[in-house]
DNA sequence: ATTTAATCGAGACGGTACGTCCCGTCTTGTA
DNA sequence: TACAAGACGGGACGTACCGTCTCGATTAAAT
C-alpha cells in the first residue's frame, strides 16, 4: 500500500501483520484523541510496534492517516433497488454512514486541508480515497443506462465532466452538512437532496428553467 | 470580536489596532505557511505584539485562524445580474475566488477538521462564518420573489430546509471541487453547476423526473 | 527604610500604613512560598496593594526581602545572665531561633548568593542586617570588661579585627548548622560551640597550645 | 552522577561526553552571568545539547549547579605540613580559595537557600558536597593522632560531634567572611581563625577558662 | 552451519513550538 | 502626585512530539 516492498530479497523480511495492526491502532487513535491529539509515538505504541518501525513504513502522520481512512471508503457499495434514485439514495447514506464515524470525520478534513499545501499528498488522497470511489458513479451511471432510466453518453469529454460534477456534489454537499452544519445527513436529509440533485440533472431545460417563466414554477427555493 | 469587551472600566484598556494587526499577520502567514507551519510565537511577531498578548485574546491557533478567516467572507455580496441564475452564477464564483486564495484553503479546512472534536470551536465557525453567509441565500431568494422568479413560501419550516440544503450543496460542491478535486471553479464549472442546482431546486416533479420517462430525458450525467 | 522620604511636598502624599504591609505580606510569602516561589505580584496582592505602589518603593525582590528580613535581626537582645559565656549563649541562642523561622531562612541565603554578584545589594545587606547586630558584639564586650571578665583593649585595629572575626565566627557556625548540616542550633550544640570559641579567645597561647606538648594535652578533637 | 546508570540494556545509550561538557558549561555561566541570569536554555547551547537532553539528565536548575558545584570542591587536599595547625591553615586557605571563585560563590549560597524549603535538595548537598569533604577532617585528626598532637578518641559519639562543630565552624566562618562580610579569607585572616579554632578545641578548660580568672586572660576579644 | 543484511524493540538525541508564568513598564480613571 | 487595575513587550520555563540516530538482538535467505 504504502511503501515498495522490500524489493532486495536478503535481510530479514518485514513483519507483515505490523502494517494491519498500525492501522487499525491509528483509527482507534482517532476516535479517542481526534486528529490533532494523535501522535506517532503513541500509534506506535498502542501497535506494539517501535517508532522506528512506523516510519521506516510510513513518511509522517498525514500519509499515515491517508492510509487508515482510505480503508474505511472501501466498505462502499453500490446497492441495487431498482431505480436511480434509490440506488444514489443508499450509497449517500453509507456515505454520511461513514463520514459519521469519528475515525473518519477527525482525520479526513485534516489531511485535506494539509493537502492544500503538499501536492504529493493531494495526489495521494485522490487516488487512494477519491478515485477508489468513483467506481460507483460509473457503475451506477452504467446500471440506469442499462435499465433505461439514463441514455447513452454521446460525447465522452462532457460525460467526464458530468461524474466529476456528480462526485463534487454529493460529496461536497454530505460532509458540508455532515461536518461543517453539524447536522445529520439522515434519511429524509438525504431523499431532499437527492431529489435536487436528480432532477437537476434530468429536467428538459428550457422550460421549467430557473431563468424561465416564473408563473409555472412550482418548486421550492 | 473573539473578547469579552473590556467591560469593567478600570485598567489600562486594550490596544484595538492589536487585533487588527494579529488578524492581519495571521492571514499572511497562513499564505507563506500554511497551517501546520505557522506557529503563534511567528503570528505575534509579524503582528509586532507580544506572545502573550495574542493569549490574552484568543485561547488557541484554531480560534485565532476562525476570525481571521471569517473576515474573508464578509467581502461576498450578491450582485444585482437581473435574473437568478446570473445571481447564483456572480455569487457562487465570488465563493470561489475566496476558496482559491491561500490564506482561506489552508486554514479553513483545518478548523473544520478540529471543529469534528470542539462542540465551542464547531459553534464559533457556524456564528462567526456560515452564520453570516446565510444572508446571501435569503436575500438572493428574497430578490428572486420580487421579480416572480419563485414563489413566496407557504410553509416556514420547509423554507428553513431548503435554506440549509441550498447552502450545504453551494459550499459543499464549490469546497470540495476546490480543495479536493483540486480543480478550479472556474466560470464554466460555476455554470454547469448552478444550472443543476437551480433545475433541481424549480424543476416541477412528476413529469420529466428522474424516475420518469427516461426517453424524453436531455440531461446529461 | 528604603525609600527616599517623598521630598517634594506636592501630590498626593504616599500611603505610610503601606510599607508596614508590604514588609509583612512578604514575610508571609517567604513562610508559604519559599524564597524562589514568592512573585512580587503575590505580595502587592497580599499587601491589598497594587504592584505599581510596590514599584515605587522597592527596586525589586531583594531588596525588598532584605528589608522583610532585617526587621526580624531587630529582636535580638543581648541578655544580662551574669557571665560573659551565658551572655554569649544566650544571643546565639536567640540568633539560632530567628534562623529557624521560615520567613528567615529562605530569603536570607537567597540575598546573600545575588549580593555575590551584585556590590549594592551586598551593602545594604550589611547595612540592615550585619552591622546593625554588631551592636551585640561591642555591648557585650563592653559589659564583660565592665565586669573584670575581659581585659581593656590596647589597640584599635587589633580590636576591630578581633570583632569581625567573633562575627564571622557566629554567625557563620550557626548559619552552618541551621541550613547546610541541617540539624538544630539546640542548647547542647550552642554551649558547645561558645564553649570552644570562648575558649580559643582567652586561652593562654603557648602553653596548652596545639603546637604545644601533646602528651599533656586534654582537649577532644 | 546524578542519573541512574542506565541499567537497563536496551536503546541507544546516553552520551557520557555530554556529562562532563554540561557541568563545565554550567560553570562557566556561573561565571559569566551568576546563579540568577544562569538559564537552562544558555547552559545547553554553550554545551552543545539540547535542552531535552539537560533535562532528561536533571531535575531542574538547583540540581545542575550543585552537580557542577560539587566538582570544584573535589580538588581540597590535606596538606602534610608536620604540624596539625598548619595542616589546617592549609585546608582552610584552599577552601578560602575556591569560594573566591565566582562559579563557587555564585551558586553554593543560592542552592542552599532553595534547600532549605526542598529536603532532597539538602540531601543532595550534603551528599555531594559536604560528606564528601568530611574526609578531611576525619584524616587530619588521624594524622595528628598519629603524630601524637592529638588523644586518641575515647567516646565515638563525642567524636561526631565535634567532627561535626569543627566543619560547622570552619566551613561557616570561612563563607560568612568571604559571602556576607565580602572581605577576603586571605592568609592573615585565616591564621587568627585557625589560632583560635585550635585553641579552643585543645585547651583545658578550668584554667583559664572563659568563666575563669580574667586577669590572666590574655586573649584578645 | 555460517555468513550477511535488513528488521525489530528500545530509547537517547537535536530541535521546534507549545502555553504559562512572572518580570518591570505603561496607560487608564479616580482620589 | 499617588493609587488600583490591568494591558503590554519580553524572556525563561518545563513539556510534548518530532523525526533521526544508535544500540543489541532477531530472523531469514544466501552462502
């Protein structure tokens, strides 16, 4: 995951069961003490592991916690109800599932806003938490369009950009609500959203536009 | 701002060009720093201060960068476009710009992060940031009644809801695009996204839904 | 005691009652808080004082403890038992007990190790405290040569030195014994040591001497 | 010395070089700044340490100079001079000569006042410093048994008792001469004192006792 | 079986920042 | 003027972690 293995073959060989246990000894840090309490030496502690250790595996506390939370995401699954709607329904909420836990919500806005400033770390962050993720766009995008509910994408440069503004958006949207409003992104939280969203994207424009006749609307603002 | 007033009378009164000052140069640390490396001892110098004095009016690094944040927003002001979605549109980017400078990249997200562990800290940023962006939102519908872009609304509490929801999807996406995705909400993305969010928001249900007739569907996902 | 009385007549005139308090609040400090923990705004708090009065009169810690001090020495009184050797017991006695109190004993090695370093605090040292008690000295001399127990000196600088060294001598053993060997100055150990100095100051030189005949020698070293 | 060995075998083991580069380094801001500008942070620099390392070895200030202190004293040595007194004059002029030292004056007195609030304080003094030197005494008076100045001890609690008088009063005068009288302990001096201390100790009391025929007495007071 | 080389635990190390305490000065309003 | 109150610039404190290093002791594969 993290680090080359060990590549050379002579030497003794790295204990492989001390990376399982780091993690997991990270996540249950973050839970007690939050991200800006943890420290390495007390991970390396609860791991039963030296300090050495930790960082011959790991280059410091951001890529570390990267790591653990990125385990969590991989719990995600894309459930099949039958329709669109539902399908986005419940991989939101195992979404805001997740984002609920503390071991998650604590360590994950720390190492984004660390990767503001540290590209390498960005990177990592996208490629071991975000991208692993957008699989359940394309494969829900995939399922509608097999049952028929989407059609076609015809050009791939706008369908791109189509699931990145998916993904920014319920993203975005759930831990705004979730860790910046501070209020559960609980079931009926969820079906509004979801709804706007939805509609967003499938409404015919032109007609019940926003810019459009006013007289006609129905919805909701 | 972050103090108590003086409030009894006697005593040498605080210097207010302090705090000024201390705001000031946090911000421009936070540009040449970043969070993690800016350090209060440094604050207090560039601000030409004590270190102690800076305790004496913030209780830490987190609530310091909250109000030195906090003034970045107050700059936002919704534009007079003349219809909505131009309104959104001016706004959304305004949010944008500020998200794309230093000194709130770094520190926002970081605050946010703690705010997951400080139920106070948690609350300071809702008063002190979300809090006083919430005007946008309610004049910017406000205006749009006016016009008879949108209808006034019958039922507070679902008008509140979607207040927060509106909110939740502009901060979040715009957040999470920018910092995450690490892409930026530039004019185009701003356009793509605010015509899905107001579609959403006025499209009316039942017809062209997104659990509706999938053969008449323009959207694009 | 230490500050210039305030000469010029105008202004309002300085608080008398505040000197007494001072003086008194920092004996109290010296008990409860040892030498090295007492702070000069404990004391103006203690006092009922503000430290800028405390400011006023003192130049700092110690010469303000010098003067909390110098007022205990002040009891000291040479009693009239009859005998020179009683006499001489009983001030040492006195002094041993003054050095056992607190408020003595931790601020009294404390000035005299800054006044190693510092010549003015070293003379006011000696002024308050040493030659105010050498009054001692010279008053029971006087009354032992009143008494026929002691010869009338022939020569002034001889005398003088003879005084010092007393001094030194007392002083320096009791001050040993309370604070370095740590045991108490009791009456056994008092008239031991009178013993011996009274003793080395009359004996006969040449006879019994130490560079004299050993086998008649008596004495127990 | 002052740390635990480390026992223990495993970890890097502690830097024995950096013992000695403290101590001296101790020393020389004694010499520089005195006890009271001396600060833990200086003393590490000028030895090259880091500050952790200074205090992983000491508990604070008060330790560190009595560890460096103690070292200067190490260096008295019992002259053989044929004869007790000059024996003593010798010890006595070399004891004189290191508390004119500045690294000596500056810090002994200020240790000793804290000791007298901090009892494993003064045990550490009398360990490090005092018993360590008792062995002069105790070889002195062996020596001068051995030449037959002196009896042999008949009562051994007698006997600590005026080992301990005879360092009380040695040790005593010499520091209140040379700390609070600020005169110097010079060759003179240290005869009338030593002249007196023999005579005391040796002559019979009886004759010309201090209580005794005054008219005999010719001694100087 | 021995060598070889990397790993492991432990913990000392140089270093940085922390948040606190106290210093001695200053700036108020009141007496 | 003096005084109470308290803010101020400054300096040192002692602590906590950082990330590196030096040990002696394992531990396997390569000899």
């Amino acid at each position: 995951m993290q680090n080359r293995t060990p590549a050379g073959r002579t030497g003794r060989p790295r204990n492989a069961a001390a990376d399982t246990a780091i993690l997991a000894a990270t996540r249950e840090a973050l839970v007690e003490l939050g991200w800006s309490r943890l420290t390495l030496g007390d991970v390396a502690t609860r791991a039963g592991v030296a300090k050495t250790t930790l960082y011959r595996r790991w280059a410091g506390k951001h890529e570390l916690v990267v790591d653990a939370v990125a385990e969590l995401f991989d719990e995600l699954e894309l459930p099949d109800s039958g329709s669109l709607a539902a399908d986005i329904e419940g991989v939101v909420l195992q979404f805001a599932a997740i984002l609920a836990r503390p071991e998650a919500r604590s360590g994950l806005m720390a190492v984004v806003a660390e990767a503001t400033r540290d590209d390498a770390l960005r990177e990592r962050i996208r490629a071991s938490i975000v991208d692993r993720q957008l699989r359940l766009v394309l494969e829900g995008r995939a399922r509608a369009q097999r049952r028929g509910e989407l059609p076609p994408e015809p050009d791939p440069a706008e369908s791109a950009r189509t699931v990145d503004l998916i993904f920014d958006m319920v993203a975005g949207a759930v831990v705004h609500r979730t860790l910046v409003s501070g209020k559960p992104a609980d079931q009926e939280w969820v079906h509004g959203f979801t709804r706007v969203l939805l509609l967003g994207l499938t409404a015919r424009p032109g007609e019940p536009d926003g810019a459009g006749g006013p007289d006609k609307a129905a919805g909701r603002v």
